[in-house]
C-alpha cells in the first residue's frame, strides 16, 4: 500500500466535471510518495516491510483518508481531553484565589 497521498489531482476538465472540486483540493502531490507498506500473511503472522519516510509532502493531518468512526472517536478523545484541560484550569484558578 502506498502513501495516500501518491498520485495525480484528477485531470479532468473543469467544464467536463459531474462531480464538484473539493474545496480544500486534492491531497494527491501529483506525484509519488516513498512512504509505503507490503503486508504478507505467512503461519498465522503478518511480516510487514514498510518504509515510514515520506518525500514531496509535509504530514498534514486534515489530509488523512479516516472514517466517520474514526473521525467521531478522535473528537470524543478530543472533547474528554478538553474537559481535563478546563477542570484543571478551573482548579488552578481556585487554587490562586485562596
Ligand atoms: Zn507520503
């Protein structure tokens, strides 16, 4: 498996399209990534051979191809964090005014 963000921004002429041009735009780099693993399944393990260097792009999170559930399950982490920030703030807060 390659690098999600391998590969070439759709071609197609604008006038042509059926489908809208997303806003934020491609995350292909019109190009090819490094970055890639090759899984095999041998004697009931999986061997991965796997190159975890990317070349012609920066990591950029909002780029990653996740799932709604993935998506929902970060912004319930995220929410729970939050509420450890606020009640510690909170806490830190009450502390200084004693
Ligand atoms: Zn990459």
């Amino acid at each position: 498996m390659l690098c999600h963000r391998t590969g070439y921004e759709n071609g197609v002429d604008i006038l042509q399209r059926k489908r809208l041009i997303k806003q934020k735009g491609s995350c292909k780099i019109n190009g090819t990534c490094t970055a890639y693993i090759i899984t095999k399944e041998m004697d009931g393990k999986i061997n991965a051979h796997y190159s975890s260097t990317h070349f012609g792009h920066q990591l950029d999170v909002g780029l990653l191809p996740l799932s709604k559930d993935d998506k929902n399950l970060i912004v319930s982490k995220c929410k729970v964090h939050l509420k450890k920030i606020i009640v510690s703030q909170k806490l830190c807060y009450s502390q200084i005014r004693l």
